[in-house]
C-alpha cells in the first residue's frame, strides 16, 4: 500500500516534472514530434499484475507524456478555440487537488460551496446578467448547453401542463426548437440527448457571417425553445440576440445563448455593441477553459429563473443531507464533481472586473493583429474579424490545404482547418493570454513560409 506521507514527496516530484516540461516549452514544437508520438507506445503493456513504486509511474509519465502533449499553453497554438492556462488558476486547481473536495453537497465541501455561490454572483455581475440569475459549475459548454436547453424544455413543458421529468415525451405537447443554421455540433448532440431529435430542429438561415437572420425566423403562435449564439467558432461572429428576443419573446419562448468562447465579451466595455442583447436571454453557456483562461474542464450554465435549472435536476435519497445553503447538485446533471469553483474562484480574483476585460481586449487585439499582417503578406481575410477568430485562404483551395498542412508540421505554431461560405480556410483562433505580439509575427512568418514551400510543391 502507499503511505500517506509519501503525498509531499510525490508532490515535489511532480512540481519538478511540471517546471522542467515548463522551461522546455518555448524551445519545443507546439504540435508533439513523430519520435515524442512513438513514444507513447512506451505506455503499452498488458495490465501490471504487481504494484510499482508511485516515484517510478510518475516518472514514467513526464518522460513518455510530457513531450506527447500538445504545447497549449505557449501562446502560438491557435487550434480549435482552445483557451490557455492562467498561472493562479493551475496553482489554485493543484491546491484544490490536494483538498480532493465533492461538490454534490453543502456537506461535502462547504468551502467548495461557498466558492460557487462566489463564483456566481460575480461572473452575472460581470456579465451583466440579471440578478438571481443561477449558475451551475459543469465540465464544458455542451454540458451547459444541456443543461439550459434541459431547463428551458422542462419549463415551456410545464408551463403547458406536462411535467416531463415524470412523463416524459412520449405524448408531450409539440415543442418548436430554433436554431441558427451556423449553431455549434454541440447543439445537435444536445437537442438529441434531450429527446428533441436533431431532424425537428427549424434552422434559420444565417448571413454571410454565420450569424442568424431575425426577420426569417417564423411567426410563433406558441413559445419555442430558440438556440442562438454569442460567437460563431469559426467567424467568432454574434447572432442578434436582442432581435432575436424582440421577435420571440412576446410568446413567452425560451432564449438560449450558446456564448462558450464568446460571452465574456460582456465583461468588455469595448466590445459592448457584440455582446448587447445577450443579457435578455434565459439561459446562456460559456467556458471558463476557454478565452478566460481557467484550466480545463470548467464550464458554467447561468439561468435567469432558478428554479427552473434546479428543478431540472432533482433528485431524492435517504442518505442524502440537505441544508439550506448552495448544494451544488441541484445545479448540474452531476452529483459527485470535482470543485470547479477553486480555480474560477482564484482566475477571477486575481483578475477583476478590469484585468477580465483586459484579457478579452488582448485577444482580440492579436486576432486584429494577424489580420493586418496576414492581408499585407497576400493571405485573404474571409470573415469580419469582431472577436479572437480569423480565418483566411490561399488562392485556391488546394493551395489553402496544404499551406495548412505545412504550418501544422512547422512546430511553430498550430492552427486548424474548416470549411467557410463553400472553400477552405485555416482558422486561426487567439485564445490564449501568453500570446504575445512577437509570437503572433512568428506565426505569421511560419504562414508566410508554408505557403512558399506549398508553392514549390513536394520536390520544390
Ligand atoms: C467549444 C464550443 C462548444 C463546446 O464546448 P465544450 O467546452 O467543448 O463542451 C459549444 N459551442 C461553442 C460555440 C463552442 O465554441
């Protein structure tokens, strides 16, 4: 058996591996090499029949696993729309490791708790929500998706007399559901998992950058659940919400705002006009793992009617101890969890009001700066550049492809495909703090030759 007390000393050992991955990571290629890839099959054997010494496992891990991740946190990966790390918050998360605390319930964890209720009351104030608007601490944003999408059908349902969490939806009253035709995968695999069936969502058409079209949604004759989205993952573009409300509201529908990279805009005094609307919805989704810079996995449902969310999620036991303050439970699908709010809680903090705002500006300021630098280097700027994603072409989509490819086995940055209004484009998402403008003029100097050598072709 290990001992308790060899806790300390793994954990030194663990600050070492962390600070020496750390120190190599400037000098590294952000994508892991081929050798650090075959590497990993160092991992494969058949299950150990005997226990190994924890030092030796966690040794095994940083010399195989370490120059296999993905160098996130450098500040050239531009993959995905996939946030870096804040140095408080992965201290603060380290910390709460050790505490190994359980969110379900006030007695769990009231530290844990109480954070939440921290948490809470700060991030609807910075974003300007209204007030009593509830919060639940989920794993990401297609979790809180469900979990808005899961309170808003459970409400239009009851407010209709059918209390779906007993019946079900077999026989339930018909539910519109309205989505934009740009809405992110998650909201299909939502609508699915919600029993709504992706088919019988009514996409509205959206213009050319991704964003939905008030006056095409239909006339309502009852309320819908209507699906829109702060920040399209690739145009980074915002959907009208306020139009949105204005054209469905007066029916009493139900507005979810898909905002998982993009909702912090509304702690931007800058970026006012994108985000001014979005205060109007019911319920909204956004990630703490992505531009705010919280670790992985940390997402956040808010709901302007609480008990809508916890009645969404109850449940009943005997051995289960209620109190009358934040049972965290009652907020997520999940019981057991991990506490989330440790490390929001101390990303927040460290930031205030200003230094949130800050963060946001700077993203967008070095989304603005690729922009320019790519345009004057001949790359074509395919969408409005209003928040941290670019995308861009070659001439022709070939050229695109494997200038794309090339940038990828570069080492020195990282950014991803798609495809925009019919053709490829590479799609650059700034979402990390570390990156700075030097690192985003390297980037562009790596651009720049991977399109040169896409020119010459393979034996050019
Ligand atoms: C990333 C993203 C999601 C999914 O969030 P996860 O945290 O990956 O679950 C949903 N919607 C949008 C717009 C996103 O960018």
């Amino acid at each position: 058996m290990q001992e308790q007390d060899e806790l300390p000393v793994l954990l030194n050992q663990a600050h070492r591996h962390a600070v020496e991955h750390i120190e190599g990571l400037e000098a590294r290629s952000v994508f892991p090499t081929a050798a650090a890839l075959e590497g990993l099959t160092g991992f494969d054997e058949p299950l150990p029949a005997e226990p190994s010494p924890a030092a030796e496992v966690l040794e095994t891990l940083h010399r195989i696993g370490s120059p296999a991740t993905v160098a996130q946190t450098v500040g050239r990966y531009f993959g995905f729309v996939d946030g870096g790390a804040l140095p408080v918050g992965v201290a603060a998360r380290w910390l709460a490791d050790v505490w190994d605390q359980n969110t379900a319930q006030y007695v769990m964890s009231p530290v844990a708790s109480h954070l939440e209720e921290v948490c809470e009351a700060w991030i609807v104030d910075l974003l300007g929500l209204p007030g009593g608007t509830a919060a639940g601490f989920v794993c990401g944003t297609t979790l809180a998706n469900f979990s808005g999408l899961c309170a808003g059908r459970n409400e239009l349902l009851r407010r209709r007399g059918w209390d779906v969490a007993k019946k079900g939806l077999h026989g339930a009253p018909r539910l519109r559901v309205l989505a934009g035709d740009d809405a992110h995968a998650s909201v299909f695999k939502v609508v699915s998992l919600l029993g709504m069936g992706t088919e019988c969502v009514e996409l509205i058409e959206t213009d050319e950058q991704g964003r939905m079209i008030p006056d095409r949604i239909p006339d309502l004759a009852e309320s819908a659940l209507v699906i829109t989205q702060a920040g399209n993952v690739n145009s980074g573009a915002f959907d009208p919400v306020g139009a949105v409300c204005d054209r469905v509201q007066s029916v009493g529908s139900w507005v979810h705002v898909d905002g998982a990279f993009g909702l912090w805009a509304g702690a931007s005094p800058a970026l006012r006009s994108l985000y001014e609307g979005c205060e109007r919805a019911d319920s909204w989704s956004v990630d703490a793992h992505k531009t705010l810079n919280v670790p992985y996995d940390s997402g956040i449902v808010l709901c302007r009617d609480r008990a809508a969310l916890t009645s969404a999620f109850e449940a009943s036991g005997a051995y289960f101890q209620w109190t009358d303050r934040r049972e965290g439970m009652q907020y997520t699908p999940t019981m057991s969890r991990r506490a989330r709010g440790v490390e929001l809680w101390a990303v927040l903090k460290s930031l205030g009001r200003s230094g949130v705002a800050a963060l946001i500006d700077r993203l967008v300021e070095h989304a603005g700066l690729f922009a320019t630098l790519l345009r004057e280097t001949g790359f074509e700027i395919r969408n409005d550049v209003v928040f941290n994603q670019v995308l861009i072409s070659c001439e022709d989509d070939e050229l695109t492809a494997r200038t794309l490819e090339r940038v990828q086995a570069s080492g020195e940055c990282w950014c991803g495909g798609s495809v925009w209004n019919g053709s490829n484009v590479i799609r650059i998402s700034v979402c990390d703090w570390a990156t700075s403008a030097e690192d985003v003029e390297r980037a562009v100097a790596a651009f720049v030759r991977a399109r040169d050598e896409a020119c010459r072709g393979p034996n050019g």
